[in-house]
C-alpha cells in the first residue's frame, strides 16, 4: 500500500491496492473452483469411478454449475433460528478465510501484505475462524447443528495448540515472525528447506523437522474439519453437523471459507517446511524479466500447494473415519508433546549447540 501511495497518489494509491486484492481474491476463487473439482476427481478414481464429467469437458465447469446451483436456490431459514446470526454467520467464515490470506506470499513481492508479525496475524484469524461455526450452530436452534459446532470448537482448540508449537520450531530457525522472511532464508535448493534443516543447522536436525513436518499436515487435517477427521459434520451421529440446516447461499459460503482453509494449511506446509515458491534446485534469474521471474516462482508455490491438497484428497479417500475419542486423544496425548519436546530441542540446539 505504501507502495502504491508513493507511486499513484493517496487515491491512487488506494484504487492500485484494491484492484490488487480483487485480482487476488478472483485468481483464488478460481483456483478454488478447479480444486474442488479435483478433490472429486480423486476421489472418484480411488472408488474407481469417473466423477464429475457431464458439464464442460471433462466435467471441468462442474464447480461453476454447482455455484449458480446454489446461488439461484432459495434461502430457507428454521422457524426459531435466530435469523440475525443465523445469516451472518457464514458470512463470518467467509471473511475471516479470505482476510488470512492477506499475508501469504506466493513469489518475491506478490503479497499483499507484507507484515513482520504474520505468524500472529495467521494465528488471530485462525483463532476467530471458530465463531463463524459456534455461531451458525447455535443460531440454527437445533440440537444436531449446535452439537457439531461445539465439537468443531474443541476439535480447532485441540489441534490449534500443537500447530503452534510446531510453528514456534519454525520460527526459532527463522528468527523472524514474517512468512516472507521465512520463506527468503529457505532458498539455494532443496537441502536448506526447513524440512531438513540445512540452512543454519547441521543435518541431524532434520530428525525433529520431518516429523514436526508429518504432526503438521495431520494436524491441518483436523484443524479443518477434513477426514478422516470430519467428527463435526459426522452424518451417522450429526446428520450432517454445524451446517445441517443451513441451504443455498449460506451453505455456499461456508463450503467456500472451508475449502479457502484447507488451500491456506496447504499454503502454509509449503512455506514452513518446503521452501515456499523456492524451486527444489535454484536456478539464477536475476538475468529474467520481473515478471517472468515472478511466475516461474509463483509456479512452484502453485504446484506445491496442488501436491498438498492431493494428499488431502488422498487421505479423505483412503483413511477411515475416527471416534471422537480417539481424535482428542491423538491431539492432547501425542501431538502436543512431541511438539513441546520439539520446540525444547530446537531451543537447546540453538543456545547450545551454535
């Protein structure tokens, strides 16, 4: 934004970061739309099936037909529900996943904004994330969507806490709290990824961050509601969870803030562990246009993200659904000691072993 001021003007500055967050938020949607689509291709090939393949070629505007297919319906609200809340809350989730992308880099300088403190913004934002949810459950006036709220919230609490810790291991080898900066010091190939450690520490290191690497991604799963971790929108207990009486519109717009979630902690496992848009093997673009620099590391930020949502999709297929027990139990017994014990031992090595 400063930027732009300085460039164009106050506002034409302001109108410059505008045009800047629509074009990203039309560039996600989009995005969003082909991998939901291939959410259900991969599922389907798994059950050995097709898929969707009727609209468009390939079933490839599938994702498009399902959008006015909601859109156009009609909005009904419970008789009871407290409407107010009842409508806001999807839209709560809506914001709240769309304004959390605000500091995600995606190649050097594409951000939108580039704040020392991402790590606590992402964390505030993924911290509110739960209202959206506890309020459509409770305003829905019905025991099946309040019950499911309530189990997302202690589900997102859970998990949420190991998430930290693990990213506090990042944070420690990093020594800056901006994704920007973490994703720079990652660079010179694939050996200096924080996955392995190879940048400021000797290779031992990466017997620590590859399982932080592993609790992540599973605990992404859970934080997003995704299986085989999908206890809130369980439909053999809760018919079908949080979401259970909400239709058209409203329903669209908490699939929507789901599925922008479940992109982010695939964004997020790209930059913490895999080198962010860093190609495996560093090539010197210094010689390249801006923009074609730009998209040649925009291009693999992209495809680590689409690699990540595969494995999402893969394990919706594969994995089978666990009780609930055993869900707060991975998260409390396992999770969030090894990452304590982690964080203890990234510590250490820094004060002592440097």
């Amino acid at each position: 934004m400063t930027d732009f001021v300085a460039q164009f003007g106050a506002w034409g500055g302001f109108g410059m970061a505008v045009l800047q967050i629509l074009g990203f938020m039309i560039v996600l949607l989009l995005s969003l739309a082909f991998l939901l689509l291939m959410d259900r291709k991969v599922w389907a090939a798994v059950q050995m099936r097709k898929g969707p393949n009727v609209v468009g070629a390939f079933g490839l505007l599938q994702s498009f037909a399902d959008f006015f297919k909601f859109v156009f319906k009609e909005i009904v609200v419970p008789a009871g529900a407290d409407r107010t809340l009842y409508l806001l809350a999807p839209l709560i989730t809506l914001i709240l996943a769309f304004v959390t992308w605000a500091v995600v880099p995606v190649a050097p300088g594409w951000v939108i904004a580039d704040i020392n403190v991402g790590i606590l913004y992402l964390f505030a934002m993924s911290s509110l994330g739960v209202y959206g949810i506890i309020i459509g459950g409770w305003a829905s006036n019905s025991k099946y969507p309040f019950l499911g709220a309530l189990r997302s919230a202690a589900q997102m609490v859970s998990y949420e806490v190991s998430i930290g810790f693990i990213i506090v291991t990042v944070l420690l080898f990093a020594g800056s709290m901006s994704l920007t900066t973490i994703v720079e010091q990652q660079a010179g190939g694939f050996w200096n990824w924080n996955l392995l450690a190879g940048h400021t520490f000797p290779v031992p290191m990466f017997l620590v961050m590859i399982p932080m690497a592993v609790i992540f991604f599973i605990s992404a799963l859970a934080e997003t509601n995704r299986p085989p971790f999908d206890l809130p929108e369980a439909e053999s207990e809760l018919v079908a969870g949080y979401q259970v009486e909400y239709s058209s519109t409203p329903y669209l717009l908490f699939m929507i803030g789901e599925y922008l979630n479940i992109v982010l902690m695939c964004a997020m496992t790209t930059i913490l562990f895999f080198g962010g848009w860093n190609p495996p093997i560093e090539l010197d673009t210094s010689e390249w246009p801006y923009l074609l620099s730009s998209l040649w590391y925009f291009f693999w930020f992209a495809i680590k993200v689409v690699f990540f949502f595969f494995m999402f999709a893969m394990v919706k297929a594969l994995v089978p659904r666990y009780r609930y027990d055993q869900l707060m139990r991975l998260g409390w017994k396992i999770f969030l000691p090894a990452s304590l014990v982690a964080v203890a031992l990234v510590g250490a090595y820094i004060v002592y072993g440097t």
